[in-house]
C-alpha cells in the first residue's frame, strides 16, 4: 500500500468526512443549548502515563473555532484563561476583557464558569483543608469566579470537589471537612447574591458535579446522590441557589443507570447542568465523546429529559482522544460529537412519538383490571402486558438503527 503523505492527510480525513455524511449546519446545531468547554478543546493529550500529542490552543481560536461548528456557548475554568498569579488584579482585567471581546465578535456566549481547586498545589489538602489560610483563599477564588462570571454574562456556575478526599485514612475528619466545604460554597452564593443585585442580573445556578474515583483515592462527595444529600443537610446557606451538574460517564463510573441517577435529581428538582460524553462502566474517567460508546443508553437517557423538558445545558465536557491532531480536534471531533447529540436528541423525540411504544406505554398504565384483593388473579391479569417491556425494548433499538424507517439487511 502506498504511504500517505503528510501534505495529503488533511484532505484526506475531510473527503471521509464529507463522504460520512449528515453533518447539520452550523445555523441548526445553534439551536441547541450546546456549551463547549475550554479545557476540552484545548486538552493537549496529556495524562499520567501519556505526554503530549497536541500544541496548546487559547481561547480565541477555541471561541473562534466552536462558532464555525455552531457550538454557541463557551465555558471555562478561572486558570484555564487567567495564570494562578493573574487573578484578581490588572491581568485578569485585560484577559477578561479580552474573551468578552472575542465572544462578541464570534457572536458565542459564555454559559458557565468554574474554579480551578484540584491541579495547583494549595489544594493539595483540598479547598477545605485543615489550614483556615486555604479555605479562606479558596472562599475569594470562588468569589472571584463568580464575579468574572458576571462579567462575562454566565448564568451557571460548577464545582468539581475532586480534591475533597484523602489517600491515606485517619487525618481528615469527614463532618468537618464537608462542614468547610460547605462554608466555601455558602461564600460563593453570598458574592454571587451581591454581584447580581449590584450588576441588576439574576443569581446564577450553582452546580455540584460529583465523580467516585480520581483525583483522591477517596472522595467524600462521590456521587450526584451524595451531593443531594449534602444540599439537602442543613448546611448550605441557600440550598435553592445550590443543584447538580451530573456528568453521564461519572454516573458510569461507579456502576449507576445513568437514567435513575438523573430521574433521582429531577424529582429533586436539581438538575441544572450537564456533562455530556461516554465510556465504560467501572473504569477510570476516559471522557470519550457522547454516543461513541453506549448510543442506546444515550437514547434511552435523552428520552427521559426531553419528557421532562429539561431546558438546561449540555455541556460537551469530553476529551478528544490523543490519536486526534489539532486540526482533527475542531474538523472532526467537536462537530460530530455534536451531530450525535443533535441526531440521538431528535431520535428521542421519535421515541416518544412512537405509536407502538405509545401504544405499548398506555396499556401497561392501564393494567389487566385484576382484582387487587386476588393475588394469583393479578398475576394473570398481567401475564400477557408484561411481554410489552421487552417489545418496547426492541422498538426502542430499532429506532437507533433506524428499522422503523423500513431500513432492511438482505439475509
Ligand atoms: C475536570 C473534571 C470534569 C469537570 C471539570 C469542571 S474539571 O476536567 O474531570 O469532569 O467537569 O471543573
Ligand atoms: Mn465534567
Ligand atoms: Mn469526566
């Protein structure tokens, strides 16, 4: 076989792309409340045992590239953009002003911001760490991010407590530590009630994401539900002010049904925000892009928010994988992460329009008209309905694959 040159692979990867085919335009995919992070498009490919694969990017080809795609909304952490030893003095002003400047002209908004408080060393004993200098620092980058969020138009905020936890056991006392967690977070929504009244803008949402495992080898908040617990516990100044930002692969993670996880935050009505990408069950973080791995389950989970109107963000916080170069990043990956979004979306319309699932649906609510008093009787009354979960099951996979459209395989 004869090489490909490097001068001929881009053309390359473009032609098959072309050759994919259902691309959306850049007009359509706006119309959904898609937000890109900055930290995953500008991931260089680095990890523990991986160094690098691709050259840094700055914000403003991140902004200028996700407006090409028709992502139209832009998230960030503090140090993604703005150098530890930058914030909150005349850099920050400039940086600052320099994305507003570039969102303007790129017509994005910045949906999001979170505060770096896992990768700098002050954190090695976490953001509610025994020394009050820490907690006391982190309660002002908290502020601090909330303030740049306002500045830049946000109306959510994210914390990922991934450095809340230990290695070794004994020397952290959980109660205490969750009690100055929360006194972090109670912070935050004081600067941010300050901010909004002093700038006439609502408050914004302030999110918990939770992961189980990594950074610390434990962690006191792991999961969404863990993190419902914690609003819920008496701590929080303003538990109205305080929801999740549930990410699917963390849910994965520890082994949940993404579904049942997310269904648990609606009932609460805490699901604010949400991480968008895929993986493996049981496995470490891999933050492969949405419906690369479990498309059904995709399906299935988009079914569930789209009957609860859930109207929030979905935030594409995945890591193009180190295989793909810098110009992959923004020619192939983000666009179509964003199709499968925006096509298993729509597919999640289809299913809840279905007549066979509606059908199906209807009479499983309707029950065989047993006599409740006679056990054995309901039992007989519903032997037959029940065979309709599993045929629900089956039409749902045939929407995926598109066999209700009549596509067939010659056999
Ligand atoms: C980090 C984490 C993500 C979170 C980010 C928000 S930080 O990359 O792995 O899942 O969403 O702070
Ligand atoms: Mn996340
Ligand atoms: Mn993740």
């Amino acid at each position: 076989m004869k090489p490909v040159l490097a001068k001929d692979q881009t053309a390359l990867v473009d032609r098959l792309k072309g050759a994919c085919g259902g691309a959306y335009t850049p007009a359509q995919r706006r119309k959904y409340f898609l937000t890109g992070p900055q930290w995953a498009a500008a991931y260089e490919g680095h990890a523990l045992f991986h160094a690098p694969t691709r050259r840094p990017v700055g914000y403003e080809e991140v902004i200028r590239e996700y407006a090409k795609i028709g992502i139209g909304h832009w998230t960030t952490h503090d140090t993604d953009v703005i150098p530890t030893d930058g914030l909150g003095n005349a850099r920050q002003d400039e940086i600052v002003a320099g994305i507003a400047k570039a969102l303007k002209e790129n017509g994005l908004q910045c949906s999001m911001v979170t505060t770096e408080t896992f990768h700098h060393a002050v954190w090695a004993g976490s953001p509610a760490a025994e020394a009050p200098e820490v907690r006391e620092y982190a309660k002002w980058r908290l502020a601090n991010t909330v303030r740049i969020g306002h500045e830049l138009g946000a109306s959510y905020a994210v914390y990922w407590p991934g450095s809340l936890g230990y290695f070794v056991q004994g020397a952290v006392e959980e109660t205490e530590t969750l009690r100055w967690y929360a006194d972090g977070l109670n912070a935050a929504c004081e600067a941010d009630i300050a901010e909004a009244k002093k700038r006439g803008r609502p408050t914004l949402k302030h999110c918990l994401e939770a992961k189980p495992f990594e950074p610390q080898a434990e962690i006191l908040l792991p999961t969404s539900d863990a993190m419902l617990a914690f609003i819920f516990s008496g701590l929080l100044k303003h538990p109205d002010m305080v929801g999740l930002n549930p990410e699917y692969l963390h849910e994965l993670m520890w082994g949940s049904a993404v579904r049942a996880a997310l269904a648990r935050a609606l009932l609460c009505g805490k699901l604010f925000h949400f991480d968008i990408n895929d993986g493996y069950r049981l496995k470490h973080d891999v933050d492969i892009a949405v419906g690369l791995v479990n498309p059904l389950d995709w399906l299935n989970v988009l079914v569930l928010l789209r009957t609860h109107n859930y109207n929030g963000p979905f935030n594409l916080d995945y890591k193009p994988p180190r295989t793909t170069s810098n110009y992959g990043v923004f020619a192939v990956s983000f666009p179509t992460a964003v199709d499968r979004f925006i096509t298993l979306w729509e597919m999640a319309g289809e299913v809840s329009a279905d007549p066979v699932i509606k059908e199906a649906s209807e009479a499983l609510r309707a029950g065989g008209g047993g006599n409740p008093k006679d056990v054995e009787g309901i039992v007989e009354a519903n032997r037959e309905l029940l065979t309709l979960h599993e045929l629900i099951s089956h039409r749902i996979f045939q929407i995926l694959v598109g066999q209700h459209r009549g596509r067939a395989y010659s056999v």
